[in-house]
C-alpha cells in the first residue's frame, strides 16, 4: 500500500496514517498478513494487537 497503517512520525495526523486503520486490521482477522508500504522514506516496525483494533490470534507485523 501507499499510505503507511502507522508511522513514528505523526501516529495520529491522517495525511500520514490509514485513518480506518482498525477496519482494515479487521478484515485480517484470522489470516496470516504481512503488510508493505512506501510512502515515507524512513523504515519502521509496528505489531498490531487488539488495542488496535486487531482481533487475531497473535501480533500483526507491519513494515513500512
């Protein structure tokens, strides 16, 4: 994806952040998922979990 789910930078401005970002982590429930994004120019790991709004069984990993 383009726009980053998350960044370091600015984790709450929408011009920089999915802003359904818990719809989305929702719909991967259940599903192994990686997912890739190049938006920024900065390299940054983020595990989604249920205070998230990811409901699987374990951590989400997102690169971005």
């Amino acid at each position: 994806m383009h726009i980053p789910l998350q960044n370091y930078l600015d984790p709450n401005e929408p011009s920089m952040n999915v802003v359904d970002r818990a719809k989305f982590l929702a719909l991967l429930e259940g599903r192994k998922a990686v997912s890739f994004s190049g938006h920024t120019h900065t390299t940054e790991h983020h595990y989604f979990g249920a205070t998230d709004g990811f409901m699987g069984p374990r951590r989400i990993i997102i690169m971005c």
